[in-house]
C-alpha cells in the first residue's frame, strides 16, 4: 500500500464512527423487534359492508337493485336500505350477499336519493341520481255505467294485503315473459283524464296488452298465486282478477279477465295458463291490465323482461 493509499487518521476516526453507529442501531432494532413480538398483530381494518346499485342510469318507474356484499353477517339478522322515511328489507341471494328492491314512481321527482344502507355493524350512505321522464296523457271516455265506478271495501282490502306481500322466498328466476301475445295498447306511467276530469295523483300502475277477447293470459314468472278476486265477490273495478306473489316483494296483478284458471295457493311457472283476457270491471274493452309491484309500489315492468332484474 502506498502513502495515498492509506487511510487518515480522519478517516479512520470517521470508520469507527460508522462502526459504531451501526452496532447501535442494530442493538435498538433487536430492541425494537423484542417489544413488537410481545404484542399480537392487529390487522388493518377492510370495509365489511360493500353496496352495488343498478342500474348505473335509473330513470322514474325503474326499480332500485341494491347488492349488498357482508363479511360476517351478525345473528342472522339481514341488512336494510332506507330511502326518506321508506326502509326496505334485504334478502340472501347468496352466501354472503343480500339484495334489496327501491321502487321509483312517476310521482316522485328526479333527481338525487340518497341510500342509506345498514348490516354487520356498518353504515354506507350512497348518492343515486334518478333520471327524470315524460309520461304521455291520455283521455279515457268511460261509457255509461261504467263512469264513477268505486272500488269495493271488500276488493281494496284483499288488493292492499296482496301489493304488501314479503315472502322470503324467491321464486322467480331471469327476465319475465309477456303475459299475453297482444299487443300493448298503454304503456306504463301515462297520467288520465277519465271523462274530461283529471286523475290527481293518478298514473297507469302497469302494461295494457289489446288482446283478443278470451286469448290466454299467462304468468311471466314463477310464483305463488296470493289473490283470485271476482266480480260477483265485489271486485267493481279490478273485475275478475289473479296475483301471483313472485317473492321478495315483487307481486304481479292481472285485472279484467273473462275467465280464471287457477286458484289461491297454486304455484305456476313462466307461461303457465292463469286465465283469459276480458272486459270485467272498470274497462272499455277487452285487454289485459298486468301490474307489476315491487314492495307495494307499481314500477315499470318492462326493465323485468328485458333483460331482467335479478
């Protein structure tokens, strides 16, 4: 080694520095690893309550699809969604995971909805734009007779306690089908004029499908039928009529029938005969009245056939 070669005694001094330093901070790691071990690990919390709502783009009349995805669901106690003052029940789909329906109608305004979605011990609040839509008007000229007709005590009853049906089970599977091969004659949501007189608060709670007087009439979807209802038992303005309870919450309703085929309690399946298109009750002519309800509120069943609401 040469002169330059050697170290200086700065350098030197600088080198057991180093060496000290360095046998410090290893005598304070072991230190430092010593407290950490006596110590359980405690993992960084994840979000347990996870919430998917379709469709991305709803407008007035579409039902609210609210997935709910839990880590540990607690005490078999299922989650909710609470929209305003309205709180809706969620049921299991799948280890896991729950499902909850928000119907929208056209007498709500667009706009945002705020959901607030509560299990496993968690709290999410989502922001939902609704879209707004235009429904047509339409003039309906009653005949005579049929004009002012009011539904029975009787007949609103058995309606009401059907629409708030909330059978656990799910009894449907996949998109509906059309209940009749007629063509459809009024959409959902148009608002009327009965006899020159604005229908306040009113819009048409379903689909009309002009079929032919005695065509079958079919169900859409499997379910239990929860309501037979006719004419000669006080059924004024629904007339002859089926419901068929699809399960969580979701009901179909089939008014005017000229003729039945099934009764409280059947279980039918997607295109099973229920009954025949009529004109009884409150009805200018044959067609079949399908109304959809998903947790008592009439929404658009359209978005149920195609492509469908899981």
């Amino acid at each position: 080694m040469t002169i330059a070669d050697r170290p200086s005694n700065s350098q030197n001094n600088l080198l057991c520095f180093s060496l000290k330093g360095l046998k410090a901070y290893r005598r304070a790691a072991g230190l430092l690893m010593g407290m950490f071990a006596a110590f359980p690990v405690v993992a960084l919390p994840v979000n347990a309550l996870q919430v998917k709502v379709t469709p991305s783009q709803p407008d007035l009349g579409d039902t609210l699809s609210v997935i709910i995805n839990l880590d540990n669901p607690a005490n078999g106690s299922n989650p909710t969604v609470t929209s305003g003052e309205k709180t809706y029940p969620a049921f299991e789909i799948a280890p896991n995971q729950y499902r909850a329906f928000v119907p929208t109608t056209p007498l709500e305004s667009a706009g945002n909805r705020t959901l607030r979605v509560s299990g496993d011990g968690s709290v999410q609040s989502l922001s939902v734009p609704v879209g707004d839509r235009k429904f047509p008007v339409q003039r309906i000229n009653l005949p005579p007779g049929k004009a002012g007709i009011d539904a029975t005590e009787y007949e609103l009853k058995r309606v009401a306690a059907f629409k708030a049906l909330m059978t656990p089970e799910k009894y449907w599977n996949g998109a509906f089908i059309k209940p009749n091969a007629g063509r459809i004659s009024t959409i959902y949501g148009v608002r009327r004029y009965y006899n020159g007189k604005f229908a306040k608060d009113y819009y048409h709670r379903g689909v009309d499908y002009a079929g032919a007087a005695g065509s079958p009439v079919v169900a859409p979807a499997a379910g239990r039928v929860a309501l037979v209802g006719r004419v000669s038992q006080g059924f004024r303005v629904h007339g002859n009529v089926v419901g068929v309870d699809h399960g969580q919450g979701v009901t179909s309703i089939f008014m005017h029938l000229s003729r039945i085929n099934v009764k409280e309690g059947d279980m039918v399946q997607p295109g099973q005969l229920i009954g025949a298109v009529g004109a009884t009750g409150a009805s200018t002519g044959p067609h079949l009245h399908w109304g959809l309800y998903v947790n008592g509120k009439s929404v658009d069943p359209t978005p149920w056939r195609t492509p469908g609401v899981e």
